[in-house]
C-alpha cells in the first residue's frame, strides 16, 4: 500500500511572519488612537452642549417658579458661566460651572449676559457659540434662545 508522506512542522514563527504582524498591529493602533482622540473630543463638547442647554431651561423654569429673575453669565476667559438669582438683600449663585479649557463659548448679548424674567422669557434673544480651542478646523456649535419665547435651538 502507498506510504503517507508528512511534512515536518516548524514549532515557531519566523522572523518575517513576526515582523508582519508587528506591523499590522502598529497600523491599527495609530488609527485607533486618531480615531479615539476625535471621539473624545465631540464627547465632551456634546457633554458640555447638553449640559448648557439643560442649565438654561432650568434657569428658565426657576424663573417662573420662583418668580424672579434668573441671570445667565458667562466669563470665556475664566472658563465659567453662573446662574444667579435675584434675591434680597443680595443676588444667590445657584449654579456655577467651569467647563473644559478645551472650549471656547462666546454669546452675542450684552456684556455676555442675559435673563429670564418672571414670566420665562428671555430679556433678549441671541445666540452661545461654542467651539474646542484646540481644534482648529473644527466647527463651531450654535445655540440660540429666541426672544419673546425663550425657545432654545441647537445647531451641530
């Protein structure tokens, strides 16, 4: 009968084969972290958007509950806005936060600062832009509270 013919098997990897997956797994990683390094960064700009836009509405509704003004102020150049209160004697702070020094956010109101009166709208419409710093092709975020209303609209 017919004699079955084996090869003999290396027990290891060459160099080639090494060096072949080396590389593989190199190109994979370089474009996991470009990728990853994007996603963190829309991650916190959607966090601090949504965060805003949240604070806002709450400002908004404190208005109305409380029946007062509620102020809006926003400090770009110490990374901060606050939500103050009318309250006697003195105006409260309700809320105070200081977001990512990544991001840039500038309005277009007055002394960049608005209010809603006791009634829920907005002293003046006007539009919160909303950029990473350190992106410079990025885009930059709107979102507009409109007057009488004090709608609030986003644009991505």
């Amino acid at each position: 009968m017919g004699e079955l013919f084996l090869y003999k098997h290396s027990k290891g990897f060459s160099t080639v084969e090494l060096l072949a997956v080396l590389v593989i797994i190199s190109i994979i990683a370089a474009i996991a972290t470009q990728n990853f390094g994007f996603i963190l960064s829309n991650a916190r700009m959607n966090t601090t958007i949504m965060e805003l836009v949240t604070d806002i509405r709450h400002a908004q509704q404190v208005a109305v509950g409380e029946r007062i003004n509620c102020y809006i102020i926003f400090d770009n150049s110490n990374k901060f806005y606050s939500i103050r209160v009318d309250a006697n004697p003195l105006p409260k702070t309700i809320k105070w936060v200081n977001f990512d020094r990544r991001i840039d956010i500038s309005t277009n109101f007055p002394e960049n600062r608005f209010h809603f009166t006791s009634l829920g709208a907005p002293s003046t419409g006007g539009t919160i832009y909303i950029k990473n710093s350190k992106d410079s092709g990025g885009r930059t975020y709107r979102i507009t509270i409109l007057p009488a209303t004090g709608r609030i609209r986003v644009y991505y």
